[in-house]
C-alpha cells in the first residue's frame, strides 16, 4: 500500500456516505438546490449552517475542484485521518528534510506554470505528508530513507491538491506501530498489555498456579496503567506532543 492509495480509499469512504443517496450525474445538481435552499431558511432564523449542510457544501466544494484541478483534491479531515492513523505530519514544504526524486523539481514547476501560481502561492501552500523523522522539527530523530511522502498545494482551508508522490510503499507494520500513538487511551492499554505480559512471564517461575500468576499480573499491570494514564490526564501539553491526534501537523517531536 502506498500513501496516495491511503488518501484515495478515505475519501472515498467519506464521499461515499453523502453520494450513496443519488446518482452521481444528478447529485450535484441535486446537492446545489438544498445547499441553497437550507441555507437561506438558516439565515431568516439567524442561525449559520448546521454540520449537514457543511457537509453537503464540502463534498460540491470538492466535486468542483476535482474538475478543476482534474482529480486527486483531498479534504483536509481524509489527511488528518491518514496521519493519525500512520504516524504522519502535514508540515509545510520548507521543512521538509528527507529525499527527492528527480521528478519532483518538473512537476512542481509544471503545476506552478499550469495554475499561474504566485511565488508567495509557491512559498505557503505547499505541504508535505511524510514521517516526523523526515521533517526538521525542534527535536530532530535519526534520519530515515524508507518513506513514503506525498506533496500537496492548499487550494483552501479545507482542501489540498495531490501534486507528486515519490519513495517506497508504506508498510503494514508501521500502522500497527502507529495504533498505540493515536491517544491516551490507547497508549494506557499498550502499556497495561506490555506489562501483564511480561509479569506473566516473570510470575511463572514464582506463582503456585496459573489462577495466582494472572491475578498478580493484572494487579501490576493494572496499576502501571493507571500510573500512566493519571501522568499524562491532567497534562494537555505532554498530551499534544505525543499523540498523533493533536501533532500531527506540528513541528514538535520526541
């Protein structure tokens, strides 16, 4: 699998529970009509657009840019999603530290002359998703050469253009890897786990019975993840430098 494949398959995903309701030919058509309508009746009650019709107005938002920009624009909740769940950041392009391809240079240039972007255009919008140790952050890790980064261009706040993708695959393990940084919680039982695996080991050479060596084991383990949890609860901070669902587009790292 590979991190533009990721991408494709989350929004397609999240398309796909506002589309499944009407042929694709007539939806725009269709989407238009009430996005207009339900936002005129919200504005005689004063009220803004509710999370439904945000949602509607997105997926015409994308639909128009995909036909712009031919294809391959991502919203920015299917970026965030692919980041957490792989251990990933979205940093501008200027930090980016890690490999190029020697097709990154043209196609950069291509879609600069394609688009007529500005150099500031040129300078701000441009992100890279790769992994952390590929960025230069204010606590640099070992380099890596396995990666697997894509370059996208900020048509929005809410929208990003697929423009080259370059290096090797990601691999599964690195998912599996990245389960236990998306929060505390799963972080808490990443530890108890660990923990009760490990006193079982050690109380099998100690506990008269399997029933004892369990009980001991979730007693110890059960307490080291409370240890853990009550460390970083109360500790936002800590919290948001170490969980993918809060640093994933910062420049910060352990």
């Amino acid at each position: 699998m590979n991190l533009q494949d990721e991408l494709i398959s989350a929004d397609r995903r999240r398309q796909q529970s506002v589309s499944r309701k009407f042929p694709i030919a007539d939806l725009q058509t269709v989407l238009k009509e009430e996005v207009a309508s339900e936002q005129a009746a919200l504005t005689q009650m004063g009220l803004s657009a509710n999370a439904l019709l945000t949602k509607k107005y997105h997926w015409l938002k994308q639909h128009e840019l995909n036909e712009y920009y031919r294809g391959e624009v991502f919203h920015l909740d299917d970026v965030r999603q692919v980041c957490m769940d792989y251990s990933m950041r979205m940093l501008p392009a200027h930090l980016y530290r890690g490999p190029l391809d020697t097709m990154f240079g043209p196609k950069v240039k291509n879609f600069q002359r394609q688009h007529q972007l500005s150099d500031k255009e040129v300078e701000e919008n441009f992100f890279i998703v790769a992994p952390p140790e590929a960025f230069e952050l204010e606590k640099k890790q070992r380099p890596v050469l396995d990666l697997d980064p894509v370059l996208l261009y900020k048509v929005n706040d809410n929208f990003y253009k697929l423009v080259h993708q370059w290096g090797g695959d990601l691999n599964i393990f690195r998912y599996v890897a990245s389960w236990k940084r998306r929060n505390l919680w799963n972080m808490t039982l990443h530890w108890f786990l660990m923990t009760f695996m490990i006193t079982m080991l050690l109380m099998g050479f100690f506990a008269d019975t399997l029933g004892n060596a369990i009980t001991l084991s979730l007693l110890i383990s059960g307490l080291i993840g409370w240890m853990y949890y009550s460390s970083f609860r109360d500790s936002p901070d800590e919290m948001r430098h170490r969980f993918t669902r809060y640093n994933w587009d910062q420049t910060w790292t352990y």
